[in-house]
DNA sequence: ATGTTCGCCGAAAACCTTTTCGGCAAGTTT
DNA sequence: AAACTTGCCGAAAAGGTTTTCGGCGAACAT
C-alpha cells in the first residue's frame, strides 16, 4: 500500500499552470522570478505550486540549459578520511542552492574510477573533483575531457591538470620551527614507508628546517610504516642510541601514538624530557593520546573549498594548471 | 587554451546518424542492441560513436523513461567510518552498469538534509539510502516521498519505513558464548555514553547472554563516553574492586584500547589472565593495539548490500516495513 | 479618432533520446 | 502475375522545462 498510494507519476509544470489557469510559459516565469507576469497571477501560481507540491524537473532543465548545477567528487579512499572533510570544503564553497556535490567511491581501482567517470559525465556534471588518499601524483583522467577537473589531494601527473595539494615540506618545516621555538635542539624523524610522497616531502621539509637553524637531523630520518608498531619500535631504538634526544617529530598521527607508549612505558617524561609531534590531525587519535596529541592539520576543507572555487572559475571560463600548495597549520596539544 | 579547445557542445545522437548517414532512430536503434537494424548499419553507426567519442546524454534518457538509474545516499556521518563501507556494499550489490551510487552528507543537520532531499528529489533519483552515524532511531524523511527510501545503521521512527541496523543485541550475546566458550566466567562490561542505543543494546545482549549460562555480570554495565580515557580509567577501577576478572565486554574498540593499556600497565597479561573484546571492528585501532584486539564487525558492506537489494526490491514495485536485523561477525585476533 | 507605447500573456521552439508505427523494397507463396 | 511475408529504415511523438517572440487589450499622446 505505501507503493499503490505514491503519486506514480509526479506533479509538472502543466498541472501547476492548468490549476492556476495560466500557461506553462506563464507558470514558469511566475516560478523563477522573471517579470513580465502580473503580481496577481504569480501569486495565484505560487499558491498552485506549493499546492500540489510541484518540483521542477532537474532533468529537463539541464536538457534544455546545458548545466545541471551539479559536481561529481571521485575518491580512491577507502574510509573517507581525507575524501569527507574535501566534500565537506567543496560544499561550504560552492554555498546552498547553487552547487551540488555528489561523491562516488573508486576504491583505489582504475576500472571502477573509468566507470564512475562514464557515470557522472553522461549524466552530465558541471565538473569534477578527483580526490586520492596518498599525495603521489597519480594517472590523469586525460586532457580532453568535457567539463573541467581539479585534482585534490592526490595530483595529477599532467602538469596541464589543476591539482591542489597540502603543503607538506613547509607543514614540515613549521614543525621544525615550532619545536625550536620550545627550545629543543636534538631532533629526530620517524616516517612511515619510503615510497610515500608525503613521506619523503615531510622528511624534506624536516632537513631544510633544521638546517636553516644550523642544525641537524639526529640519527637521519627513519622510514618504516604508517603504523604505531613502526612508532613503537623505532622509538625504542632511537632513545637507547641517542639518549639525548629532545624532539621527535613524527610521520603521522599513529606513528606517533606508538612513539608516546614507548615513551611513557620507558619513563620518559613527554613533555617534560621531550616533544612528540603527529601529523594529519586525526582527531581520534590525537585526544585519546596521553597526553593529547600536538599534531598538523592539513586543513582538508580549506582544499576543498578551494577545489570548488577554481571549479566554479573553470566552468565560468577562466582556467588555471599546474600544482597549487596549500598551507598546513600546527595544533598544539599536550606532547609540545 | 584548455577551454578554448574544450568541445563546447558535446556529441549528440545526430552526429553519430548524419555521420553514419542514418536516421536517429537507426542510430539510437543500433546503438542500444535493438533488432530490426541490419548488421553493416549497425558496424556502421558503432564507429562513428567510437569517432566522436558519443556519449548518451542521460539527462535525455532519464527525462524519457521517467527513470535515472541513480540512487542517492544521505549520511549524516562525518568521517565516513559507517557511510562508505555501505556505500561499497550498495554499489556492489546494484552491479556494475545497472544503478549508479552517488552520496551526499548532512553532517547530522537537517537543515542540510532537507537540502540534499531535494536536490537528489529534483534530479529524480529512483531511490534513496540514508545512513546515520547512531543506531538511534532517527525522525522519518516522510511517508509520501515520491521515491522509495530504506534506512540503514539508523532506523527511522516510523514503523511504515523499512530499517536495517546491526544486531547489536545478538552481536554481544555472541562476545558472551565466545569469552565462555574460552573458559573465562568474571565477565565485565565497559561501554559509552548511556543515551545510545547502541550502548544499551550491546548492554542488554551481555546481560541476557550471561543469564542464559547462569552468570551474571560483574559489577553491572560500567556506562560512560566511547573513548579510550573512559576505557583506562574504568578498567582501573576494575581490576582493583574486582580482582577476580577474566574478561572485558568493551563497547567499542577505543575504550577496549584504553583497557588493554591499563592492563599492560597494570601488568595483567592478555589474553593469559584476561580476555578483552572491542566492538565496531575498526581496523586502525584493532590492529593497532597491544596484542592486536579481538573485535566484532557489524557487517557495513553487507547492511549496504541488502539496502541494494530492498530499494531494488521496492522501485520494483513489492515494498516491505519495519526494522530488520543484521547479524555480526566476531574477528578473533590475540586478546582472546 | 488615430497612432503609439506599455504591460501582460501564450504559442512554439529547443534540448536529446527512445519507441512506435507506417512504408518501402525484396523475396516468397499460390 | 498477384498476393503476401519479411527485413530494414525513418518520421514523429513523447518527456518537462525555459526562452523568444508575436499578440492583444488598455492607457497614453497627438
């Protein structure tokens, strides 16, 4: 029954008009505000619409426009880490009534990425927001495409491609700053693997920190994994070596979860004898820490509220290429 | 100059004919695997799509057929933990080529809810999943929507709309028969915030588990947030007031993770003197954890998958009421 | 009274695709 | 040779909306 009694067919423009006694030419421009239409009758289709409860057909209106007011994000993320907060930017930019964004999941799997491609663009969206869960370049979805694209995250490597990244060697390098600030002087740099981007532009930024301060990495940076079994075991390794190690600036937010265990279960006092640093503000992590966590936020929402800016100046004509970086910012916490 | 040479308008239908030197009902006829076209046409009008790189305008097609074969997903998630696994499911589920799964997120707002209802109404998708990130049941969307709606993880209030949750109640009776069936009988409990479902629900299987061997729990259900502090300091107070324990309920993985590191510190070995059991099955804190945590996964994917399955059932024309259950799944690892 | 402006309304075209149905030519049957 | 079937193709309608443009009546100027 909840079946038989929807209204199979859904109320249109025709009924608004023939309820109010005017045309569908009248009907339409009462509804979107044109003039030309006299106070009364507007009035009178205003009150037929809301009536029967008409919603005007996105369908048709794209048809006939072009446009449909609508953005597909693709991600590769598998638990919408990086991707939501991206979403969530892109939204707040393009503001209500104007933009929809609607996001597909690719799961890290070029076929499924094709096909959610062919899906979007066929039902024609404006634009496209590619978003990746690691920041190494990654395939373009090629150069002619129909609508304009802007990768996020993850860059494109076509340099003819708008891609917008966080700004992890500086993000790095403020990390740096921030720990001299406090006064530490012996720092060290446990990563996660070697074939990460953000691993080895994080550990760039660390070294041109440091030495911009004269100073020098303790014992080099440590690439492992992004795990907090990494951060365990390299801090165990690293405070029995270098006993006088002030400052640990860590890869990641688990990385250094691990690194605060081995420091605690150690009897090192955090922060009294030393500083520990995380990285992508993962917030779960971050506050269930002891103490809680002094991370780097890499303002996902910011990047995707500027994805959706360059989109709208794209759609609108004006097109831009290449990398653009955006600033990261430290969140002190209680390790720092 | 990336614009410049964009195709302003894209390939149409009658491209492909005039291209072919066939009508557009030849061409739309060979292009869809219709019979009464004759196989050098239909070669024919095959690459000239190819040509052009032709892609139906969906737009067209839906306005057409009355249906857009597009579902809407509203989450009011905000980290995508709970909304993407379903998502996933849902997607494979549907199949590749049939029904496409697009999401849009209300961050638990209903203002923003309402939003996406109607920006997903207009474009007429053939149904809707809404997703929340609680098991409490959440306010209906309403009962005369034009499309079909299935509720997933948070069931609707209304008895006439169709919910899928986890069986929460069922999934903790099953922790119970797991941590007896491993010789432990001074069962504890430590879960969230009281005002959950899913707190009490989890609560309640517990207790009927343990009353259906004869045991009771100790020290009763130990309500207070779904973090690891909470899980620390609860774990504290129980070792101490009750000594004899042999196993911990958590009521998710954070707060078993605050446990387990209580315990260490505490120097109780796990699992030799005692078992301890998260909930939710949150890879990144299971694996994570020393030794790594024994959880239940409440099955997303597969909540995902029968939402599918239901709304495909509905827009089919049966329709179906009322909550249905779940069943879980516990993954033993090392704290077992 | 004639011509002109102005305000308001409606017919029709356009967007792109799918499906129905009529038509035409070639081949088949009586 | 006439009647019929078969295979293939194309014209046209339909779907819902927006925009353009012509029209019509009323108010105004001469």
């Amino acid at each position: 029954m909840t079946i038989a009694d929807k209204p199979q067919n859904r109320p249109t423009l025709r009924d608004v008009a023939s309820l109010a006694g005017v045309s569908v030419a009248t009907a339409s421009k009462a509804l979107n505000g044109r003039d030309q239409v006299h106070p009364d009758t507007r009035a009178r289709v205003l009150v037929a619409a809301e009536k029967i409860s008409f919603t005007p057909n996105a369908l048709a209106r794209g048809l006939l426009a072009g446009q449909t007011g609508t953005v597909g994000l693709i991600t590769g993320d598998l638990d919408g880490r990086f991707s939501l907060p991206i979403l969530m930017g892109a939204e707040d930019a393009f503001g209500k009534g104007k933009m929809s964004v609607f996001l597909c999941d690719a799961r890290g799997d070029s076929i499924r990425e094709q096909y959610h491609l062919d899906a979007l663009l066929s039902r024609r969206v404006d634009g496209l927001i590619v978003v990746g869960s690691r920041t190494d370049p990654r395939p373009s979805l090629g150069r002619n495409l129909p609508v304009p694209v802007v990768y996020a995250y993850a860059p494109s490597t076509d340099d003819n491609d708008l891609s917008l990244v966080p700004d992890d060697v500086q993000g790095a390098k403020d990390c740096v700053d921030f720990l001299i600030s406090r006064g530490r002087r012996k720092i060290a740099h446990i990563t996660g693997q070697p074939d990460y981007a953000a691993a080895q532009d994080r550990a760039r930024g660390v070294d041109e920190g440091l030495s911009s301060h004269g100073l020098s990495l303790l014992g080099g940076a440590q690439f492992g994994s992004w795990t907090e079994q990494w951060g365990r075991t390299a801090t165990a390794r690293l405070i029995e070596q270098h006993p006088d190690v002030d400052g640990i600036l860590c890869g990641n937010d688990q990385i250094a979860r691990g690194a605060l265990d081995t420091l605690r279960e150690s009897g090192w006092d955090v922060p009294g004898r030393i500083s520990v640093m995380g990285y992508d503000n993962w917030e779960v992590f971050t506050t269930g820490a002891r103490p809680h966590l002094t991370s780097v936020d890499i303002n996902l929402e910011a990047l995707g509220a500027l994805a959706a800016r360059r989109l709208f100046e794209a759609i609108d004509g004006s097109s831009r290429s290449g990398i653009e970086s955006l600033p990261c910012r430290i969140v002190p916490r209680e390790t720092t």
